[in-house]
C-alpha cells in the first residue's frame, strides 16, 4: 500500500474509533444512526445516479452504482435484525463488500469526469466512512467471535 493509502487508512480509522467511542454507551443509538444514515445515502446514490450519461456506458454505471450504493443500508437494516451473531456477521460483510464497489464505482465516474467534484464527493467520502465502519465492525465482531 503506497503512503497516501496508509495515511487514508488511518484517518479513516480515527473517524471509526471517535465514532465508536461516541456511541460505546449506547449502541442502540449508535445503530439508530448508522441505519439513518445508510437509508439517506441511498436515496443520494439514486440522486446522483439519476445524472449520469444516459449512454449505453453511463447506463452500466449507473446500475452498479445504484444497486451497490443502495445495498449497504438494505443488507445494514437487515444485520440489526439478525437472527444470530454469526448471522449479524455475514451481513456486517456484505456491507463491507457494497460499501468498497460503490466506492470503486464512484471512482470510476470521478475517473471519467461525469460528473464535478462537488456532486460526487460527500457520496464518495462518506461511502469510505461506511467501508471504514464496516470493516472494523466486521473485524471487532469476529475477534469476538474468537473469545
């Protein structure tokens, strides 16, 4: 990883562990919050999906996008209502897994410039602070797991 990545890494972490550290006291209310947010950055990724290109490459995109994007808070709502750990487990990583493909698909319609950067950049930032949270939430729950 070059030093951009393991600076990027480590803010990101400190964003999760400030956040964490916000909510250890009542992870309800943490959970509360992660599901509103997830919920109102779908109805941004199908926002800013809706002004991609409408041509046939535009049109790929911008499905991936939106299935990706869309399917974090859905498979996040369905983690909290789990029937079991190992079942809260396996959704905390397809959250993981969505989180980083709508970070790979917003990249590629930075790359392409479809889009100005202050269009794309809170969907793009924020989808890092969910792939930040999920990791670690993923990694906490596993170690866990272990004990």
């Amino acid at each position: 990883m070059t030093k951009i990545g393991h600076l990027v890494t480590k803010i990101f972490m400190d964003l999760v562990s400030e956040y964490q550290e916000k909510y250890k006291r009542d992870p309800k209310a943490f959970a509360k919050k992660l599901e509103e947010r997830t919920t109102l950055f779908a109805v941004r990724i199908i926002k800013l999906s809706a002004k991609l290109p409408k041509t046939d490459e535009g049109k790929v995109i911008k499905n991936q996008l939106t299935k990706a994007g869309t399917s974090v808070g859905a498979n996040y709502r369905e983690a909290n209502r789990a029937r079991s750990r190992a079942d809260f487990r396996n959704k905390i990583k397809i959250c993981e897994s969505e989180s980083s493909e709508t970070v790979y698909w917003l990249t590629i319609v930075k790359l392409m410039n479809w889009l100005t950067p202050q269009e794309i950049d809170e969907e793009y930032n924020e989808a890092n602070e969910f792939l930040a949270l999920f990791t670690k939430i993923s990694q906490t729950t596993y170690e866990n797991a272990k004990k």
